[in-house]
C-alpha cells in the first residue's frame, strides 16, 4: 500500500484509500493489455505476498522468486510487442 501512496495512485482520506487520476489512468491502461490483465488481479496480488512471506521464512529465496516474474513480464512484452 506505501508504494502506491508513495507513486501517487491512491490517496489517504481518513483511513480510506482512493484512486487517483493518474491510479485509475495506470490500472484502466493495463486491464486494456490483455496480456497484462492477471498482474492487476487481487489473485495475483495474494500470491505474491504468499511469495514474500516465504522469502522471509526463508522457504525459497528471493532471486528465484524475481527470475520467474521477470520471465511473466518478458513474457508479456514479447506478446504485446507481436500483436
């Protein structure tokens, strides 16, 4: 949530969050690439916090985590740079 605070896509209104212009211009702009479209999914989301609290038990290690979503984002390059 920090981060998104600190990239200006939401605000904080008593202990609300809102979407900012810029918030919804990014996500409304990444639910049109179909192929970006599971990176803004609440079930993609989970399984990487699933991922973090793993790093940080110590189960897997944290390049391998960033290797396999480096290869999903290439791989969505690679698609959207074809179509």
């Amino acid at each position: 949530v920090q981060k998104l605070l600190d990239r200006g896509y939401v605000i904080e209104r008593k202990n609300y969050l809102f979407p900012t212009k810029l918030g919804k211009e990014v996500y409304n702009y990444l639910i049109r690439l179909k192929s970006a479209e599971k990176f803004v999914k609440e079930e993609f989301t989970r399984i990487l916090e699933e991922l973090m609290d793993k790093i940080e038990r110590g189960e897997v290690h944290y390049i391998d985590v960033l290797k396999d979503l480096f290869e999903e984002v290439l791989r969505v390059e690679k698609y959207n740079l074809s179509s």
